[in-house]
C-alpha cells in the first residue's frame, strides 16, 4: 500500500485519541462542540480519516503534512493498519 493510499483509512476514537494525545472523553467532547478533526459516522459508530487526523494535527502544530503523514505511518504500522 502507498503512503497516499493510507490517508482514506480510518481510525477509531481510540487510536485518534492516542495519536492526538487526548483521551477519548476530551475527543468527544470536542466533537460534541464542533471542534477537532472531522469525522464520520456509520450508524452509531466514529470514525476519523487519517488525512482528515492529519490535517487538524497541522493546523495545530504548524508543521507540515509531509511530516506528519511520514510520522503517521510509522506510528500505525504496529496497529496493523494498511
């Protein structure tokens, strides 16, 4: 799978809570606010996509997506993801 491939995957709560440094509660309750990264839901369930993950952790840290995408990758790859 190519790195661009990777961005249409999908994160539950948990690991976008984990990757953002957040815990679950802070996540959805951002969420509830309109703040955070996008997501979407299927029926009651969550779920984040990487680029959209991607895009908010830009937004804050002001680095760039090449960098991060290249920092996600590595930290996913233990989750079986991809």
């Amino acid at each position: 799978m190519h790195a661009y491939e990777r961005e249409e995957q999908f994160m539950t709560e948990r690991e976008v809570a984990q990757f953002l440094n957040r815990s679950v509660k802070t996540l959805r309750n951002d969420r509830s606010l309109g703040r955070g990264p996008k997501f979407v839901k299927f029926g009651r369930t969550v779920r984040y996509r990487l680029a959209d993950v991607l895009a908010y952790a830009n937004s804050r840290t002001g680095g760039t997506i090449a960098a991060l995408l290249a920092y996600m990758i590595d930290w996913i790859e233990p989750f079986g993801v991809g």
